[in-house]
C-alpha cells in the first residue's frame, strides 16, 4: 500500500454534500453492494490528470455550493466538473487547471454557476482508507466515508512526479437539455407500443428529488400495464425504472442492486456525466434506440 | 430461459422458477471457474432471474447461453457454512402457531434443513437463503418494524435470512446470531454470497445458575 500523508487537508465548510469519490466498487453487486463512484466521471478523470493523479485516485464531489478546504502542506489541487469561482485565500484562481496551494492556504469552491458537481482533486489523492477496492462514498449503502463535516481532516497520498504542463481543458457545458438515447429492454415488453412511440414526444424535467442515487423526473406518465411488478431482478447503471406513477427514474451510480418495478430501457453509461450535471428543471427527451450497433454492424439509428 | 438485452453491456437471463435460477447461477459460476465464460464484471442472481453485466459482446454470449442444458438438480456442492442461533426472537411464537408446533419444534426444524444462499441484497451481506419448504411458507409482519437488531436470524416467505446490521424489516424474527455476516476489513467481507449453503445450529441460553434451579 502506498504511504499516505495524514491530516494532509482540513474541511473549512463542507458544503451542503461533499463526499469522496473515485471510480467506485464494481464486481460486488452480487452481494448487495452498489458501485458507487463519481456521478461524473470525466471531471473526475480531467481533475485528477491536472493534479497529475492517475483516474483511481479519490476526489472529492461537491453538490450545487461548494467547499472550502486548508491545505496543511504545499499541495498542487484543480477544480473540474460543474463551473465555479475558485479563490486561494480570498484571491481568484483558476478552474480547470492545476493551482498550487501552499501550507495554509484555503482552496475556496464556489457554487456551481452552472450544473451541480464540482470535482477537486490534490496531488496523491484523497486516501481515506478504502473499502472493499475504493474509497467512494456510496449514500445507499453507507459503505466509504460519510460526507464531510467541518473541521474534519482528511489524508492524502504522497503525490508522485510533478505533473506535467497541462493545458487547462475546455469541458462541455452542463446542457441545456438533456437528449438521452434509451436502448430499449429488458422490460420494454411490458409497455404498450402506443407508449413507446409517445416517448420520444415526451418532455421530462429533472426533478428536485432527484440524488446520486438516481436522476428523478417529473412529467407525463408513461402508461403502464396492470401487474407490471416483477420480482426483484439485477439492475445496471443507466437503468430507466418506471415506478407505478410512471414517471421515469434513471439509476445513477448508487443505484439499488436489485429492484422489482420494470426497467424500460437503459441510458449508455458515456451519456449519463451529463445526466448527473442537470440542475432540476432541466428538459429530458428519452430518445429510444432498439440496441446500439456493434463494431461493424449496422443497426437501427435513432430517429 | 429468456434472454433479455439491457443496455449494451448486460444480459438478463430469465428463468422459470427460483430451483432453475439458482442452478443456471451455479453453472455460471462453475463455467467462470473452468474459463468457460467470456470476462464479466457481474453476476447477480436475484429471484427469477440472473443479470450478467460488463460483457464486451453480449450478443453473443446470448446465443450461447440458450444452447445450454442446465438441470435443477445440479446444485450441490458448493462451500458451506454453520450460522450458531440461540432461538429468542420475538416472532418464535407466531412462527411456530403458523407451522402449528411449540415453540422449542422451531430449533429442530429449521435446524434440519439446509439452505443455499440464493441471491444478496436490500443491504451489503443480506443473503436470502432458499430452502424452507411450501408448507413452512411465513407470511412477512402486517407492520414492519422500524428497527430490526443486527444479528436477527429471521423467516419471510420460503426465505430465511440474517440482518447484518441493525435496519427497518418486517420478516418474523425467530433468533439471534453472534455470527458477523458484514465485515467490510474482512476478506471476504460477506460470509454468506450467492451459491453459499448454510446450516442453522441450535445455541443453548447460558444456563441459570444452581442455586436457583430449586
């Protein structure tokens, strides 16, 4: 195991929900555990290689306001993900690129101005002690660290090489709406075509309920059969579930294992970063595809 | 068998009842472990069904799958392990008035049998042990409780099942166990996973003291 630098960072103000996060636990559904994670993985792996981190290293996931963290040793740190103000002792810094934190300085992360999860990485890696492979917070089960409090200190790895001149990254913006293909099944079969071919007309709006457990929507209902409960069956990252009151629930990365209502389609994992971004409000238009080709194969598109 | 795409990465395999499920998901783990399986990430066995997630071309190991004979009967072996109760649950009473015995029958009976962890979930190291046969059936409490004590060995339905941690639950509590189910330091972290075959053994109460056994 790596060394570890202990009470490298002190929590100045948590935030309404900051947790640890890398790229989760999978391979241990099967014994009730979900795989948690960063909710948007590409601003995880884009604040980490700023930090000159390898993508496993653990960052932490602020939600709509921020954080403010000391440094207390020098520490190389990059904000990604949802854009924000970022001050270094009350002085504007840079978002999207690495900044240099001496002993002392508080690294301030402003509320998301647009989106809702930031991502801060420092150099070596948040490095509470994992669990079961990964140091996630996962909020279903409570497996991994709770979410910060103030005044909390916080390990971090012994950074390796310097990193490299990066240049900061432009990111993609939260969109304005989300248009996310749904591969259709396993359960589509329970919903009448007359609802199927209604869905892509549909608009969905995120709903504030919504967590990182899944992305909550408000809308029409799409129209399910009597007796559309099943016995709880496996569930994957993307799943669209529609729960009796037929408003579609897309699971995120601390999704249930298991779940009994009928699963309508699937999002494809590269589109739900963006999902997880959404402020509640966002459109959604679910655009469904009968399974996406594979290398070579041609396959219906999307219409 | 239906074999059911889900997304692109996942098949979920449906089968006709909970004896056909559980022995396809032990042919599964014997094929994983003979190599006979293309990589993937998860396999998660659940009532009627077995999810397999993280495959590269699910397609056609779909094709596959359908080729395969898999007999009910061919779930055995397997690892097993002895789950120490003292038989003081709450519900002992109402499970027994439901099986028409006395309460001290509860032990014997459950202690005959032999269960197989069918599939996890609800929290890290739930098991839902299949094994108690129609007749034993238990309906779930009509009010579920607020909280159930870690360690709780409990029936619902033709499952037995014992709560890792403390947690709201409604199946009917008939014992306790000092077994640790979850140890996240532990390696592995769940004593009881999918496949797991468990034996309940009685654990007598501390014996009341000479003295007052006038």
């Amino acid at each position: 195991m790596r060394p570890v630098l202990p009470e490298a960072l002190e929590v100045v103000r948590a935030g309404a929900l900051t947790t640890v996060q890398d790229l989760g636990r999978p391979g241990h559904a099967h014994l009730g555990v979900p795989r948690s994670g960063a909710l948007d993985p590409a601003a995880h792996r884009l604040a980490n290689l700023l930090a000159g981190n390898t993508a496993d290293a653990a960052t932490l996931e602020t939600t709509v306001d921020g954080t403010a963290v000391r440094a207390l040793r020098d520490v190389t740190a990059a904000v990604t993900g949802a854009p924000c103000p970022v001050r270094i002792d009350g002085s504007p810094a840079a978002w999207g690129a690495p900044v240099r934190l001496p002993a002392s300085a508080v690294l301030d992360v402003g509320g998301a101005v647009e989106g809702l999860r930031s991502y801060v990485a420092f150099g070596g890696g948040v490095a509470v002690r994992p669990v079961l492979g990964s140091r996630a917070t996962d909020l279903l089960s409570g497996l991994g660290p709770a979410p910060l409090d103030a005044g909390q200190l916080l390990p971090l790895g012994v950074p390796g090489e310097p990193p490299d001149a990066v240049d900061a990254v432009p990111l993609p913006a939260p969109p304005a709406e989300l248009v996310l293909p749904l591969v259709l099944g396993p359960r589509a079969d329970l919903f009448t075509d007359a609802a199927l071919r209604a869905l892509p007309e549909a608009v969905y709006r995120v709903a504030a309920a919504s967590n990182r457990i899944g992305m909550r929507t408000d809308g029409p209902p799409i129209g399910r059969p009597d007796g559309a409960e099943l016995p709880s069956e496996g569930m994957v990252l993307g799943a669209v579930q529609v729960p009796p009151d037929g408003l579609p629930v897309l699971f995120l990365a601390d999704h249930p294992v298991t779940g009994g209502y009928p699963v309508i389609g699937v999002v494809p994992a590269d589109r739900l970063g963006a999902a997880a971004q959404a402020v509640p409000g966002t459109p959604v238009v679910f655009v469904p595809v009968h399974g996406r080709p594979g290398p070579g194969v041609p396959g219906p598109q999307p219409h | 068998m239906r074999v059911l795409p889900v997304g692109e990465h996942a098949l979920l395999v449906e089968l006709g009842s909970a004896p056909e499920t559980e022995a396809f998901h032990a042919e599964l783990l014997r094929r994983r472990e003979a190599g006979d399986l293309p990589p993937v990430t998860e396999i998660v066995p659940a009532a009627r069904t077995v999810l397999l997630d993280g495959l590269a071309r699910p397609l056609e190991l779909a094709g596959r799958l359908t080729t395969w004979t898999v007999e009910p009967s061919a779930v055995t072996g397997g690892p097993e392990t002895e789950i120490a109760v003292r038989y003081d649950g709450p519900d002992l009473a109402e499970v027994a008035r439901c099986w028409q015995v006395a309460p001290e029958d509860v032990p014997g009976i459950v202690g005959g049998l032999t269960f197989r962890v069918a599939f996890c979930g609800f929290v890290p190291g739930f098991g839902y042990l299949s094994g108690l046969p129609d007749r034993l059936r238990v309906p779930r409490r009509t009010t579920p409780r607020t909280a159930v004590p870690a360690g709780s060995v409990a029936l619902a339905d033709t499952y037995a099942g014992v709560y890792p941690r403390a947690s709201p639950g409604g199946w009917q509590l008939i014992g306790t166990t000092d077994a640790v189910l979850w140890d996240q330091d532990r390696d592995p972290a769940a004593l009881l996973a999918p496949g797991v075959r468990v034996r309940f053994t009685s654990e007598e109460p501390v014996a009341e003291t000479a003295e007052e056994q006038t």
